[in-house]
C-alpha cells in the first residue's frame, strides 16, 4: 500500500485529495517465471488534478527478498459497466465510449519482472544491457509515460482473455512496456540514467514533496531555492536535481506553470481584472505579469478576457 501511496503522491497535486478515492478494483495475476501484474483501480466523486507519472524501480537482493525490476504507473482512466448484471458486451465489442455505466478512474499497475526472466532476454547480447543487474543500490526514475504506453497499459486493463492466454497476452504487452520505457529510461549519461539514487529512500521523496507543496501554497509569493532548501532541510543541488528527476522540470519552470495556470483560472472563471490578477499573483508591474503569462499561455491576459 505504501508503493501506491507513493505514486499517487506524484499523481495528485494535492495528496489530501487522495481521501476521496475508493478501491473500486483489485487484481493481481502472476505469470510464472516472468512477471507479477497488479491493478489496483480507484474511483472518485469529484473532478480530481490527475497527471499521468511513471516510475522505474530496482531493488537488488538482499534479506532474503528477492532482486526485481518495476514499472509502475499511475495513470487516469475508465471503470466500465458498473451494474454486476451487465455482460460487457458493448465494451467487448471496442465500443466502450457508449457505455452509460463508466465512471472516470486512477489506475495504478505495476509490472514486476523477474531478473531472471531479464536476464534471459540479454543472453547473447555484446551490447550494454538494459539495466545494470549487477548493481548492488537500489534506483528510482520517474518518467511520464508516452502515449505508446498509455494505449498499452488501457489493453492490459481490458481484454476477454483467460487462462494460459491470459498469461500470454500479459507477458507480451508488458515487454512492449518495457521497451517503450527503455526509450526515456536509458540515457548515454551514467548519472541521468540512473536517475537520483537518493530518491530511493522514501523520507528524501517526501521532502521533495514538502518543497512542491510550498511552491504551491504560495503561489503570490517567489521563494528562493536556497530558502526553499532550507525550510525542507535538503541540499540545494540535491533539492534541484530530485525535483526535476520527480517532475520533469525545473524549479522555477514548475513554478511559473502553476502561478500562470492559477492566473488563467483568476481570469477566465472568476472574471477578475488584469490588474487584480497581477497583484495577487505577486507581481509589482502588470507588463511583467503579461510577459509571463504570454509566454506561458500564447496570449496576453487581455486577449483571453475577450475569449
């Protein structure tokens, strides 16, 4: 549970919004020899800020436990046919658009491969192998999942496939997860292929978190990185690295996202002035504001008012 928790964290913007979810699906299938594939499928109520993550995850041997590689995602989706009579038919059929029943869904699926089974795919192979089984540290990277991917995990969900098939169809749709993955996973730079190997260690997640979560509550007011290090009690280089290994970006970059996104809203839903936006947002001069909010957005603040 602590592995969803954790994805979810990066998922939702707001974590406390995590208490809406309710489990609605829970499956696991075991393909001997090969894989673990688990869906653990959540639904909610209210409209939720849901970005599509992705996680690589080693973990070597040790205590007993066994060493394994896994690709786990987060991603938004569909709960179909809700009414137990129903025979998903229309969703059998391809046409899972006009099903009345769905209800919109976090999935979160997890692919765990054996080494061995990893193994046995480089045998042979004179070139560097996918991911250094020899490494005695464990690594995380997260990655935002390509829409290769997304169609893919959307198959491993939905399909009418039972028994021996079933393991078959799972086996070879997680390889193609494996290689879309390889594709932003594997870098010619050792450091950035491998991520920040501290982020392994779940308390210095959390304080990358903590550093997201102030960005976010004071959108109206620019903190320094070095105060933001200081406030999470993190190294400044290890603060900026893990936050853009987290979420793809920089510091200031995310920053300026989320203060032009609140701005857009300020504008576009609740009518206020340009003025009245710049002011909230913390800035002193409204052309700088406009500035900002043009390079983010493509249009000036004026130019979406008449939208």
């Amino acid at each position: 549970m602590k592995e969803v928790q954790d994805i979810l964290s990066l998922a939702i913007r707001q974590p406390a919004m995590s208490d809406q979810l309710q489990l609605a699906e829970n499956d696991s299938v075991a393909v001997p020899d090969c894989l673990d594939f688990t869906l653990q499928r959540f639904t909610y109520d209210r409209p939720l800020p849901v970005e599509d993550v992705a996680m690589v995850v080693y973990q070597p041997a040790k205590r007993g436990q066994t060493a394994a590689i896994e690709l786990r995602y987060c991603v938004a989706g569909n709960k179909y046919c809700q009414n137990p009579g129903c025979t998903d038919q229309v969703c059998a059929d391809g046409h899972r658009d006009n099903c009345i029943q769905k209800s919109p869904s976090i999935d979160i699926i997890t692919v765990r491969f054996q080494p061995s089974f990893i193994q046995s795919l480089q045998k042979g192979s004179t070139t560097s192998t996918l991911f250094d089984m020899q490494s005695r540290k464990p690594f995380v990277k997260t990655i935002q999942p390509s829409t290769k991917s997304k169609e893919v995990l959307d198959q491993m969900v939905h399909h009418n496939y039972d028994g021996a098939l079933k393991n078959i169809f799972l086996q070879s749709k997680a390889l193609e997860l494996l290689l879309f993955s390889s594709d932003q996973f594997v870098q010619n730079d050792t450091d950035d292929r491998y991520g920040c190997r501290f982020l392994t260690q779940l308390e210095d997640r959390e304080k990358i978190e903590k550093a997201r979560d102030i960005l976010l509550e004071q959108l109206d007011a620019p903190i320094t990185i070095r105060d933001l290090a200081r406030r999470i009690a993190m190294n400044e280089c290890y603060l900026k690295k893990g936050f853009k290994a987290m979420y793809g970006t920089t510091i200031y970059d995310y920053f300026q996202k989320e203060r032009m996104e609140k701005a857009k809203s300020l504008l576009y839903e609740r009518g206020m002035s340009v003025s009245e936006v710049a002011i909230l947002m913390g800035y002193s001069c409204i052309s700088h504001f406009s500035t900002a909010f043009k390079k983010h957005t493509g249009l000036k603040p004026c130019e979406l008012l008449l939208r």
